[in-house]
C-alpha cells in the first residue's frame, strides 16, 4: 500500500506533462498485459465459447 500511496502522491505533484506521460505508460503497459494474457489463453477460448457447425438439415419454419 505504501507503493500505491508513494505512486499516487508521486502523480498528484507532477505537472500536466508528466502526468500525461505517466498516463500513456499506464495504456501501453494494460494493453500490453491484456495481449499478453490473450496470447496465453488463446487455447481455452474455444472452450469457453463453442461455435456449433452449421447443420446440413434445414430448420423448420416457422409461421
């Protein structure tokens, strides 16, 4: 927590330049981290959303 507390403080004193700056390196490194994980977890997403082959019957009408 005291890192938080130094990171915070830390950003609150900066000027609008640095704070801008630190806000990119904040995006880059989330996106980053987000393809990272995607990349690694590429295998288990098609167990968490199946896609269902198209059916050679044709489905009843309706109506």
């Amino acid at each position: 927590m005291l890192q938080l507390d130094n990171f915070a403080s830390r950003y609150l004193a900066a000027d609008l330049a640095r704070q801008a700056h630190i806000g990119a390196v904040f995006w880059r490194a989330n996106v980053l981290l987000f393809l990272v994980i995607a990349v690694l977890r590429r295998g288990s997403l098609p167990t968490t959303f199946p896609t269902r082959a198209p059916s050679l019957q044709k489905e009843p009408r309706h109506g």
